[in-house]
C-alpha cells in the first residue's frame, strides 16, 4: 500500500524549526509504542483552512480518545491546532519518506491539498477505493473525479466542540467567523464494521 504511506507520517527528517510542529519520526516512535490506538490524519494548506472546515470534527474526536494528527503545507502559524488536541506535521517531511506499517483509522483531506499534492491525491483515491479507512473530503470545489467516490456527510459539533474551535479560529486570526452547528464532507463508503472501527460520528447528509 505504497500511496498510503503519506498519510501513515514516516520519514527519517530531523526536527522542524517551526514552533508547534513535531518531527515526524518522534511521531512514528510514539506510534509504535500504541499500536492499538484510533488515529486520525488531516492533511490541509494550512491551520486556518482545518480549523474553519473541521476543528469542531477534530475537536470532538480529541476528545473521544483520537490521536488527531494534522499535516500542512504552512506551517508559520500552528498554535491554534493545540487548542483543538492536534498534534501538527509538516507536510513536505512527511510525504518524502518511506512505507510503513503504521496507518491512521481515517483520513481528512482539504480539497486543495488534493488538487496540490500529487501523492496525497494518489493516497485518498486509494484509501477510498479499498473502503478500509474512513476517507473524508471537504472543499466548495471538490475535483470531478471524487463526484462518485464521496457522498455529502456531516458531523454536528457538541458544545464544547463549538467553544473551542471558537478559540481556535479567534487565535489564527478569524475571529468573526461563526461557528455553525454542523461540519459538512464529502465521504467515501466503507466496507462492512467487521473490516473496520465503527464510527458514528459522520452522518449521511
């Protein structure tokens, strides 16, 4: 499974320089010392972008237990992901490693990262077609070619969710941004729960 890799975080990168963003292969040591825990990997531009879209998702899943794990593209302004629970890494690190045998539970993926990245696009194509990993888009503008891969789901935040990705936008600079109860995605349907972790927090819209 060579194109999930990207989203399994594995390269050999020293440390980021960047404030907040955690080396990659400290991430995967860790890891592999929990093998057992439910992940979740975002991949987006930037902290902004995630928040806006899915911080409430993230949030609630952080706080369920979730490894939440964020991968972008800019990485100059990071702290407002930690308000949500998320751990961030730096996207162009952690698509230049190996395969390995660590995978995230579910995948999220900005639509513009996957009109950007080449192997991400590579990577929720095949996540999606195999069906063994919560796959979920978000993006006014999603590509054609995920038109019949994804069907439009939602997740409804809980309060808590609501308040801290409040906080989380006000900190990265959108603070007039409302909060709507909701979080809409474009999902890819899964094989049946005995192949997989059941989840139940995206709703069919």
């Amino acid at each position: 499974m060579p194109t999930l890799a990207i989203l399994g975080m594995e390269t050999m990168a020293p440390r980021s320089a960047a404030p907040g963003v955690h080396s990659v292969t400290h991430w995967r040591a860790h890891a592999r010392r929990h093998p057992l825990r439910h992940r979740l990997a975002v991949v987006a531009p930037d902290a902004a972008d995630v928040i806006r879209h899915a911080g409430g998702w993230l949030f609630d899943r952080s706080a369920a237990g979730w490894e939440v794990t964020v991968l972008v593209a800019d990485s100059a302004d990071v702290a407002p992901l930690r308000i949500l629970g998320a751990t961030v890494l730096d996207l162009r690190q952690a698509i230049t490693g190996p395969s390995h045998d660590i995978w995230p539970t579910a995948v999220a993926v900005s639509a513009a990262s996957y009109r950007a990245e080449p192997l991400v696009r590579a990577g929720v194509l095949d996540c999606i077609d195999r069906g063994l990993t919560e796959t979920a888009v978000w993006g006014d503008d999603l590509p054609d070619e995920l038109a019949g891969r994804v069907a439009p789901s939602y997740h409804r935040l809980s309060v808590a969710a609501r308040a801290f990705k409040s906080c989380a936008l006000a900190a990265a600079g959108c603070a007039r941004e409302p909060v709507v109860p909701t979080e809409v995605f474009g999902t890819g349907e899964l094989l049946p729960p005995r192949y997989r972790a059941e989840m139940r927090d995206l709703l069919p819209a």
